[in-house]
C-alpha cells in the first residue's frame, strides 16, 4: 500500500506529475488544483492511492490527505471511477461534496463533467452516511508565484484548458473570476491557486 510519495518534482504534465523518488520517476495523475501548487526542481510530498487494474498500475497524488480519503470514498458508489472520483474532486474540494452529498443539492454535484441526475441522486444516497458533514476547512494548494508575475491567470487559465475547456472560454472565465473577486474583497495576487480555479470551473457550469 503506498500512502503517499515525497520527492523532487521532474516534470508536470497536462494531468499528471512526475516526482523523483530514490532514482525512480513516479508518475502520479492528479487534478489541476494539486498541479497549480507544485514547481518543477522543488520537493514535494503527496497523498497518493495506487488503484490496480488487470492491465495497468496507476498513482493517483492529491493535495492532502482529506482529499485521498474523499477519493477512496468517492469510488465506493457503484458506477464511480478513479477518473470520474478525481473529476469531482477538481470541481468541488472535500467539504462542498461532503455539503452537497448531506443536503441533496444534486445540481452542485451535477456541475462535475459525466454526472448527470441519476448519477448525482445515487451518489448523494450512497454516500450520505459515509463522507459526514464538512468540516468547516477547504483543502487548498497554495499559490507560489514568480518574480514580478501574478501566477493566477496562468495556473487557472492552463488547468482550464486541460480540463478541456477552449482558451476563449477559460479567457472569459479568468475575466469573471476577477470581477467576483474584486466585489468579495479577493485578493487574487495572494489567493490561492485552487480557490480561484473552483470560482472558474462555478463560472463555466454556470454558461452551460
């Protein structure tokens, strides 16, 4: 059983980094809010689950350990996958599904890209008696910015477009996410990363 995976980060892909672990280049897929938060050259230490299939091995990362414990709970619900788990994850931080999941707010679960009705109404059942109520905490990645360059729009603005969303899209979205931050007293040169992708992905749910 691997818990988590702690090294140098080598490389960082469109949904997956690779972390150095004693020689080894360990290929964790994670979602955009825990890529927003590592830098190539710098150590790094991530919760990780190893899901086992017949004809692949596969290194799930995640930001803390709340967030694998969501995961492994999410895919207890039949018909929920590690793509479909982490795909909800990358819209809503633990305690927003542990929120939608204890009041039946099946729309909030239905912003998750290949949930539909059904699917949201079986997971809110399913799950109800094991994720628990929030815990009044969001898992976040904190933002590292570059000299002299604010990090949002880049980091946000390339999770979007891996999450398949077009550049115009994400563009428009970057544009609301300022506008809803400013009016809330955001500060988005010191928010973090991952706050500011959910309040994009809300954006874009709320378009389509």
């Amino acid at each position: 059983m691997i818990s988590f995976v702690a090294g140098r980060v080598a490389a960082l892909g469109p949904d997956a980094a690779v972390v150095e672990v004693g020689g080894i280049g360990l290929s964790l897929t994670c979602t955009p809010n825990t890529l927003a938060g590592l830098r190539i050259g710098e150590r790094a230490q991530l919760p990780a689950t190893l899901i086992v299939r017949e004809d692949s091995l596969t290194l799930f990362g995640f930001a803390d350990e709340d967030e694998r414990i969501v995961f492994e709970q999410l895919m207890s619900v039949s018909g929920v996958g590690p793509r479909l788990a982490q795909a909800m994850l990358a819209v809503h931080d633990p305690d927003e599904l542990r929120r939608a999941v204890t009041t039946d707010d099946l729309n909030a679960l239905m912003k998750v890209p290949g949930i539909g009705r059904k699917g949201a109404q079986r997971i809110a059942l399913e799950l109800k008696d094991r994720l628990g109520p929030p815990r009044g905490g969001t898992a976040t990645i904190p933002a590292q910015s570059r000299p002299g360059e604010p990090p949002w729009r880049d980091q946000v603005h390339g999770a979007l477009l891996n999450l398949g969303w077009s550049t115009r899209e994400a563009e428009q979205a970057l544009d609301v996410v300022q506008v809803e931050a400013d009016a809330t007293g955001i500060d988005t040169a010191e928010a973090q990363a991952s706050q500011l992708l959910r309040m994009a992905l809300k954006t874009l749910g709320r378009a389509t």
